[in-house]
C-alpha cells in the first residue's frame, strides 16, 4: 500500500520544521559557548598558562605563550612544532574546550586532542582544571 502524497508532504514538512527548530537552538548554544569561553580564556585560560610558564621557568624548562586566534598556546621554546594549546571545539554540540596537544617524535609529529573537562560547560571551568591538563599534559615535553 503506497503512502498518500499529502501524508507524505506533512512528514517532510514536520522534519523540515524540526530541522530548523534544532539548527537554531544549536547556533544559540554556539553562541553561548562562545561568549562564555571568551570570558574563560581572558580570565582563567591565558593568565593560568602565563604563570605555569613561569613556574616551568624556574624549574629550568623554557616556555613561551602565545594567544594565537581565540586559543592560548604554551609552546617549547626549543622546538615550535611541540605545544599544548586550548581552544573551543564548536565542530561538536555542545560545544566544548579542548586541548590539543603536539609533539615532535624525531622526524614525526604526534598530534592528540581531549577536553579540558570532560563535559564541562564552559562557564563551569576554572583555574584548577587548567592547571590539571597542563601537569597532566606537561610531562612528555620535561623528559
């Protein structure tokens, strides 16, 4: 038995009205995240890099910052290519703040990516989760 043709239009157009309703509650949510990892970036992100940098420094490991494009980036400063950088991941939904890390392997690069906190909003991050990824993420570059 065959659909009939007006049925058949109702259920596109209800999926093209759900389509819509779930595009426009994600681009809310993008914006959200957005807003709210400004705020943790200018705040918690670059400020917390800034002084595990220095507390790398006097322990005799040298690093720099650097805020490339809406990231904080703590790069080797004797190899560019390794660096521990945290940015918004907006490709997922929600969106999420992640690290991505990159290490030199001889003439290979290793390159990973995780969440700063597994499910964490944004607003919901603070200077302690940074500080864990980094001493979590730090020890490879040290050895």
């Amino acid at each position: 038995m065959a659909i009939e043709i007006p049925e058949l239009r109702r259920q596109i157009r209800t999926a093209i009205e759900l389509a819509k309703k779930n595009a426009t509650a994600k681009r809310s949510r993008s914006d959200t995240a957005q807003r709210d990892y400004d705020t943790f970036l200018s705040q918690i992100a670059v400020p917390t890099v800034q002084q595990f940098a220095s507390a790398l420094a006097g322990e005799g490991h040298f690093f720099k910052v650097e805020t490339p494009a809406a990231s904080v980036r703590l790069s080797s400063a004797s190899a560019k290519d390794d660096y521990i950088e945290l940015l918004l991941d907006t490709a997922q939904d929600p969106p999420e703040v992640v690290a991505r890390v990159s290490r030199g392997r001889g003439r290979r690069m290793v390159a990973s990516e995780r969440p700063v906190r597994e499910r964490t909003a944004e607003a919901d991050l603070n200077e302690e989760d940074v500080v864990t990824l980094l001493v979590q993420e730090i020890t490879p570059f040290l050895s």
